[in-house]
C-alpha cells in the first residue's frame, strides 16, 4: 500500500475499461488493493444514468462500501459540438446528475473526434466550453479540458491549445493535462504551461511513452522523466492526478497498472 500522502494516488478507468465492463466490483477490489484510491471514470452512459452498468447511486454505493472515490469523469461531449444549445444542455444535465451522484469534483471534457480539429472548430469548442463551465459551476462543479496531443498541431501560425487557453475563462474551464501528450506534441513543457497560467492545472494525467514506438508504456519502461518536468503542484492548482495507459500493455491492463503503481511509489510519489 501507497504511504500517506497530500493527494490520493488516483488511476484513470479507461486504462482498464474492458476489465471494468466485465467486473466493476472485482477490478476496484484489486487496483484497491494495488494502492489506488481516487478514479477518473469513462464511459458514462447519459442516457441510461450509468456507470459500467450500474446506475449512479448503485456505482456510488460500491466505491463507498470500498472506501474509495471518485473525483472526476470523462464524459462526451464531443458528440454535442455542434448541437444546439437545447440539445447540449439536455446532455449536460444528464452528466451533472451523475456527478453529483458519484460525490464528483469535476466534470470533464476528454476529446475531438477527427473531423473536429480545425481552427474554426477549436473557436466554437472555446465557446462551449465557457458555456458548459458556466453550467457546471452553477451546479456547484468544477469543469476541466483533457488535452491529447492534436491541440498542439500548428494551423498557419494558430493552435487548438493556445484557443482553448485564450479564448476561454480561466474560472470556469480548468485543465486537466495530459503530460505524456505535452511531452510528446507541443513545444512547451509541463512547467511552462503552468507557469504561464498558474492555477489553472487542476489535474494531471502521468504516463509513459515507449523510448521507440512513442505508444504508451508502463511507467518507468519508457523515456519520460517526470522527475524532471513535473510542476510543482502548488504553482499547478493541483487537486487531483491520475496514473494512465491508454493500450500498449506489456502483458495486460491490470499487470500494467501494477507494474505503473510500483514504480509511480519508489520514484515520483514523494514529489507529491
């Protein structure tokens, strides 16, 4: 088990969403019992008010009978860009329903589909986003962007990131970062970003990226060196972080978070 610490070691669901699917209460047992204690969801369905086929309260009882949480979602929104306003608040009730439900802290926004990546489409995501953080933290939430890497794409001299940093109120829209995808597509590091807009980095995603294929990889098998990029989490306005794999598994998901876990305790906890 993980030592006490200011932030709960906390593990994003995607990195073993098939094994979630399959069996939620015995997947949460064992990542417990691997030292996780606070988790990204993914994979709500809106719809149905559900979480890995349980609906909200019944999901939010098999966390609290584990002692553990749930602090933030990746829920999608990408489906809803270019919707009407009707439409996208309909979805964004939905997903502050079952935030709410889990004892949530953020609601996040976690992707563009491909055809969503011009600069004209990073201007109206701007607008929504203000729109939706407006929502959300009148609902008592916070409300977070997840980069991934296409942000950084240059387009003639503009970005999706710069956009979404600019053009957006920086107390309604936090950032959730994706390091392995700064370190990997902008020309920036994790401190730059942060100290160019201290507070706004309310949560981190840290994974690693193979020393030759640039996929993802366990932490410590490949050529991050979080001991020298990580922020300092003050500076960061840093609540949550989350370990992740988003495929690439040496030899499974669940051998992937434990062999993350391992590592993420002997040489990065002490730095948070």
């Amino acid at each position: 088990m993980f030592g006490a610490a200011k932030y709960k070691v906390g593990l994003q669901l995607y990195t073993i969403h098939d094994d979630m699917v399959k069996d939620a209460i015995a997947t949460l047992t064992a990542v417990k019992k691997i030292g996780y204690q606070d988790f990204e969801t993914f994979g709500f369905n809106h719809e149905k008010g559900t979480f890995y086929g349980y609906n909200s309260s019944e999901f939010r009882k098999i966390i609290d009978d584990l002692q553990l949480t749930a602090s933030s979602g990746h829920f999608g929104f990408s489906a809803y860009l270019n919707e009407t306003e009707d439409k996208l608040k309909r979805f964004v009730d939905q997903c502050i329903n079952g935030a709410h439900t889990l004892g949530m802290k953020y609601i996040t926004w976690p992707w563009l589909d491909p055809d969503q990546r011009s600069i004209d489409h990073f201007k109206l995501l701007a607008e929504k986003l203000n729109v939706i953080g407006e929502w959300v933290t009148s609902a008592g939430l916070g409300f977070a962007y997840h980069n991934h890497g296409f942000e950084f794409i240059d387009h003639n001299g503009e970005n999706g990131f710069d956009i979404i940093l600019n053009e957006t109120n920086p107390s309604l829209v936090k950032l959730d970062m994706d390091m392995y995808w700064v370190v990997r597509s902008s020309k920036h590091s994790p401190k730059e970003l942060v100290s160019n807009q201290p507070g706004r980095y309310v949560m981190w995603h840290i994974k690693d990226m193979d020393k030759i294929t640039w996929d993802y990889t366990e932490l410590g098998n490949g050529s991050i060196d979080y001991t020298q990029i990580l922020p300092d989490p003050k500076e960061s306005g840093l609540e949550f972080y989350y370990l992740e794999q988003g495929g690439n598994y040496a030899h499974s998901p669940m051998k992937s978070v434990t062999d993350s876990a391992t590592f993420f305790k002997k040489q990065l906890q002490a730095y948070l």
